[in-house]
C-alpha cells in the first residue's frame, strides 16, 4: 500500500528524492498562520522526523508569500475571545512547531523564503539550520506598523543571528527590506534570482543527504547547545558529544574516513565527502 503523505489543508507535503518539500498551503491568506496550521504543522513535522521518504525538510510557502506572520483573525481576533487557559493552550501550539521542534529536528532543515515574510514568520525562518531566499522576496518586522511589539519569540531568535543595531533598526522602524539584506545582516545564508531559488535549494538539500546523518545530527543540535555554554564547559561537552556521537555511528564514518583518506588514499576530506 502507498505510505499516506502527511499535511492536510493548510499544509501540503511532496516528497522528492529524500527531500520533503513542505508548504505552508494558504495562498490566497499570504500563508498567515493560524491555530489550524500550527496544529498541522505539529503533526507534519512529528511524522517525518519518522518517515524515511524524507532525508531534508524543505520549509516554504505556496504561491506569492513564505508566510505573511501571525493571523491577525486567525490567531489574534480568535484568541482574543478565549480563557487565559486556551490562549495559553494556542500559543504552547504555536511554539511547539515554530521554534522548540523546528530548532532540535532530527533531521536537517532549509527555509526557502519564496515572497512576503513578515513578524511571527521569523521565527520558523530563524529556526530552520539554513536559509535562501528569494533576492526579491520581501521581509519584514511589521508589529510596530500596527501596534504591538514584536512577539512569540522573534526578538529572541532574531538576537541569535542579526546584530544588536539591525535588530532594533528593524523592529523600531517596521521597514521591509529584501533577500539582498537579509543575506547581508545574516538571517539567510544567501539570496538567488527567483528562477534559480529552487534549483540551488534543491542541490543544499542533495548536499545534506549525502552526509551521514547520525553525524549532521549532532553538528547542528551541538552546535544549538553549545550557544549558551562557557569554553570549559561546551569543550567537555563536545568532547563527550563526539565520542557518543562516533560510537552510537551505524556507519562507521570516523574509521572510513580515516581508512579512505589515509590506507586507500581515494578521497581527500578537506575537498568531499567519503564514499558512504
Ligand atoms: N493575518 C491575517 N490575514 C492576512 C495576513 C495576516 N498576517 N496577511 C495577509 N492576510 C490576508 C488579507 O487580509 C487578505 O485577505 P482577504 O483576501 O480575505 O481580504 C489576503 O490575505 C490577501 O492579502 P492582501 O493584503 O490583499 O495581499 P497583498 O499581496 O496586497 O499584500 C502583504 C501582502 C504585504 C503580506 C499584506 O497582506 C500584509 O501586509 N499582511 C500583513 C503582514 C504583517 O504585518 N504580518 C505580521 C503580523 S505580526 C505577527 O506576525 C506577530
């Protein structure tokens, strides 16, 4: 029988050669994210942490926008009206896939900012490993142009990333600015034409699933960790982390490629990877 694609309206999944292609699917609302969405990408991101069509989780938008932020009716007005306990409940939704998962996923992330990106849609953006963007994709922190501050946890995602300056420049001022800048002040990796945007994600994305996965697993989440550590301790920790990380390998890749570079001597590490 078919394995069921995972997503429903308000998310669409396609999976392609180990990549997971997975689109924030409300087009016509600019892919504003509301309680629906928050709860369908909870359970997007929870079955193909397990799903072995999906080696790379590719996250973008239909249509014109990324994600035009928070739902000011869908999420705003909707919460507004409800017990401090189910806002509570809406928000913990909302973090759920938009940081906490997206930032310890078991498997490598790319956002692909494809148009509009504003205010909450940072968030997700700044907790995917990697980033490209449309060059002409429009981003902004837009809260200020209508009233509040800047929320969920975008201050803080964005401080892990943009200087001091562009931080509050942005956020105090609500100027929208392009995928040029974002590349510059450093929230994307880098910004292509719209006609190649997909084409160079595509080939991030092959890049990462001929890496072992178990290793790139523990780059990036100890990298996560080692943020917030003293020298002594993220030094222990990594050495620890390591040492786990090359005895729990399925594949050996420490040992093959030490025997591939210095016995066989068929690759070289600091120019590819070794032959998995
Ligand atoms: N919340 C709710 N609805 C939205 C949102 C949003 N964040 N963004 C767009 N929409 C809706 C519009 O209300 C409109 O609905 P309608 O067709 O039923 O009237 C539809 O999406 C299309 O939006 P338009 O404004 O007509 O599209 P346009 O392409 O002209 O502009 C843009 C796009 C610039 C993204 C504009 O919609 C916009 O400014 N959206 C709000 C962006 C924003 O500031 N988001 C941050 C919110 S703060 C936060 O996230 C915490």
């Amino acid at each position: 029988s078919t394995p069921s694609v995972p997503g429903g309206d308000n998310v669409k999944v396609e999976f392609e050669d180990g990549i997971a292609w997975v689109k924030l699917n409300r087009p016509t609302k600019r892919n504003a994210m509301d309680l629906n969405m928050s709860t369908e990408m909870n359970n997007v991101l929870d079955s193909l942490e397990l799903d072995d069509r999906c080696g790379v989780v590719v996250l973008t938008g239909e249509g014109e926008a990324f994600s035009a932020g928070m739902d000011l009716q869908g999420f705003f007005r909707a919460t507004d009206v409800m017990s401090d306990v189910e806002r509570l409940r809406a928000q913990r939704e909302n973090r759920n896939w938009q940081w906490r998962k997206l930032m310890w996923y078991g498997k490598p992330t790319i956002a692909m900012v494809n148009g509009w990106c504003f205010g909450g849609a940072f968030t997700p953006l700044i907790c995917c490993d990697l980033a490209y963007a449309d060059q002409d994709a429009v981003f902004g922190l837009s809260e200020v142009n209508w009233g509040i501050i800047p929320g969920g946890v975008v201050p803080k995602a964005l401080s892990t990333l943009v200087n001091h300056r562009e931080a509050l420049y942005y956020m105090m001022t609500g100027e929208k600015f392009d995928g040029r800048e974002a590349e510059r002040i450093g929230i994307i990796n880098k910004a292509f034409p719209k006609e190649e945007l997909v084409a160079k994600t595509r080939a991030l994305a092959r890049n990462l699933l001929g890496k072992n996965p178990l290793v790139l697993r523990a780059t990036k989440i100890s990298y996560k960790h080692i943020l917030e550590m003293s020298w002594e301790g993220a030094a222990e920790y990594l050495s620890a982390k390591g040492d786990q990380t090359t005895a729990a390998d399925p594949e050996s890749g420490r040992a093959q490629g030490m025997k591939q570079f210095l016995d066989d001597k068929t690759y070289k590490p600091g120019l590819g990877n070794y032959e998995r």
